[in-house]
C-alpha cells in the first residue's frame, strides 16, 4: 500500500477533488439527503437496529448519554471553537460582550440602545438576583420549591418590586440582594404585580441586618 488507508491515498485524493468528488455535486447531495432522511428517519428499521445495539452494549438509546462519547465530542468541539476552559475568563466583562454581540448578530437579543431606561435596569437586576439566588439559595429557597409558571409551581420575588426600585433610583445590587428576594406561588406573585411590600427604608435595614449575621457566620 503507498498511504496507511485507500482515503490518504494521494492519487485517489486527486481524482475525488473539488469537482471531481462526486458528493460535492449539488445533484448527488440533494440525493444523498434523500436517502438519509429515509434511512436514518424515527422509527426507521435501521434506527431501531442501532438503538437494540446500543442498549445491549452501553444499555442507552442514545450514544450522547454514554460520558466517553459526550467527553470526545465536547472535546473536539471545543478545539475546533479555540475553547477558553478558563472560568475566570468565561465570567468576564470580555465573555460576556463576546455572547451579547452573538446573540444580537444571530437575532437572539437586542443591541441596549434599543431599550429603555427601566428595561436596561430591570435586565442589571435580573442577571445579579439569579446570580444571588444560585449563591444563597438555602436561605431564599430552603424547601427547594420548584420555580416555574404554571399553577402550582413557585417565582422568585422581590420584596421591593424592579418598579419602585427604579422610581426610587435603587441600586441593581440592592434590589436583588438576598434579603430582597422570596418565594411566593404563581398566584401570590402575580396577584401582587409591582407593588411592594416593604418601604426603602425598611430594604436597607434588612439589607444591613443580613450582611451582618452573614458576617457573624
């Protein structure tokens, strides 16, 4: 043999290049697709051949729930991405740029002239309660009651609604403190609406008095 393998063969490589591959033609791509969407369709004969297989030796369906597959593809994707595995540069101001200018260039997002004060403020608030809420989550949420927004299910509520925090120039950091934060039904929430239950003053008292027995701890 001249190559370790019949597709690392030079002449061979030479003869199925650009043009001259067939599966680069659009005709023979349209036909290929064809044939694959036939084939490898849900519930396709061969699809539950390759499910029975899967399951007699891995025991799942699917090949992305055996961790060696998941581990190489999130390997291979993050090399061909240039990955930066750093968390420190994940949570950055610079990452963080990077993902909004992603979004608003595929459509997902808008750039922040488009927003109003109050939206752009809301957005600040929003981001730094859920970041709270993830850190201090046995205090704001000790039963572990599921969040959602269908009857039954729980929301995180301010105290100090985002309404009243920004007629009264609040801080982002302070409305979405921890001692601002609670859990009411969908119901209670959104019989609530923007109103608050407590006053500013009686916010930063709460706000002083829960960093102080955090400190304590």
């Amino acid at each position: 043999m001249c190559a370790p393998s019949p597709n690392s063969c030079p002449a061979k490589r030479a003869k199925t290049k650009g043009d001259n591959n067939p599966s680069r033609r659009p005709e023979v791509r349209k036909k290929i697709s064809e044939i694959n969407s036939v084939l490898f369709a849900s519930g396709s004969e061969y699809r539950q051949k390759c499910k029975k297989t899967l399951i007699s030796q891995h025991g799942v369906e699917n090949p992305m729930h055996i961790p060696n597959v998941v581990k190489k593809v999130v390997t291979k994707r993050r090399a061909k991405n240039n990955y930066k595995r750093d968390p420190l540069w994940l949570n950055s101001p610079e990452a963080n740029a990077k993902r909004k200018q992603t979004r608003i260039a595929r459509g997902l997002d808008l750039p922040e002239e488009s927003f109003s004060e109050f939206q752009l403020y809301e957005r600040q608030v929003d981001v730094l309660t859920e970041q709270n809420y993830e850190k201090y989550k046995t205090q704001i949420n000790p039963n572990d009651l599921v969040r959602g927004r269908i009857k039954g299910t729980w929301q995180l509520d301010h105290i100090l609604s985002k309404v009243d925090g920004f007629k009264q120039s609040i801080l982002p950091e302070d409305l979405a403190h921890p001692a601002n934060l609670r859990m009411l039904t969908i119901e209670e929430n959104i019989s609530k609406g923007p109103a608050s239950d407590i006053t500013v003053k009686q916010l930063m008292e709460s706000i002083k008095k829960y960093n102080k027995y955090k400190h304590e701890i």
